[in-house]
C-alpha cells in the first residue's frame, strides 16, 4: 500500500501540470472617481509602452489594447501570457475626452480623464391652463 502513495500522488501532480484552455486574460483595473476626475489604473507589467500598448477613445468608451510578444523561443515551459489583450470602459457621461492623460510606471498605466462640471439634465415643464 505505502508503494503505491507516491505513484497516486505523482499522477496527480501530472495531471494537474496538464495544459488546459483558458480564456483570454483580461487586463486588470482598479478606477476611482472624483468630483474633477476619472482615475483608471491598469496592470501591464513588462510592456514597452510607447510600441505595445494603446489607448483609444470612441463615443465615450475609453479602449485599452496591450501586446505581449514572445521573444524566447525554445523554452521548456512557460506560464507567461503573450498575444493581445484588450479592455474597454465607458467613461463618465462629463468625461473631457481631449483632456485624457496618460502614464505608465513600474508595470502600471494609469488614464487620468478630466470631468467637466456636470450639466443639469433634463428641464422644469412650464403647464398652462385651457380656458
């Protein structure tokens, strides 16, 4: 019985180092929202960011795209993601598209969007009187 421990737990463990699909990783976000701004911070570590990573804005949605290029070929193994990933936002309805900004520091981009004062919506209905 003790002889056949190690063989379960050697199966096991192979089995568990089969490679199995996985969905498209996602790029990971953090925002906050102030009364003045959109604070996007997006996890990209290991990225070029001027050749690999874009920032688009289109009728209020705000897309991230990131590549990663394998540059290694022939290595035994490897669990590192590489290929394109993308993520898009809407932005705040007082978003100041032309005023975005962006940085990126120690694997970390961060999208500053300026708001404008919100404009109230809607309007009071004056009612008249028939007669």
């Amino acid at each position: 019985m003790a002889a056949l421990l190690p063989r379960l737990f050697g199966d096991v463990t192979d089995w568990f180092e089969m490679d199995f699909p996985r969905p498209t990783p996602a790029i990971r976000l953090e925002d906050k929202i102030t009364d003045k701004e959109y604070v996007l911070r997006a996890e990209l570590p290991g990225l070029v960011p001027d050749k690999d990573v874009q920032i688009t804005t289109h009728n209020g949605v705000l897309t991230l795209k990131a590549e990663r290029r394998e540059e290694e070929k022939g290595l035994n193994r490897s669990e590192f993601r590489y290929g394109l990933v993308q993520r898009s936002l809407r932005l705040p309805a007082n978003a100041d598209e032309a005023g975005i900004k962006a940085t990126y520091r120690d694997g970390i981009l961060e999208v500053c969007v300026p708001l404008s004062a919100p404009e109230p919506s809607g309007r009071q209905i004056e009612i008249t009187t028939a007669g």
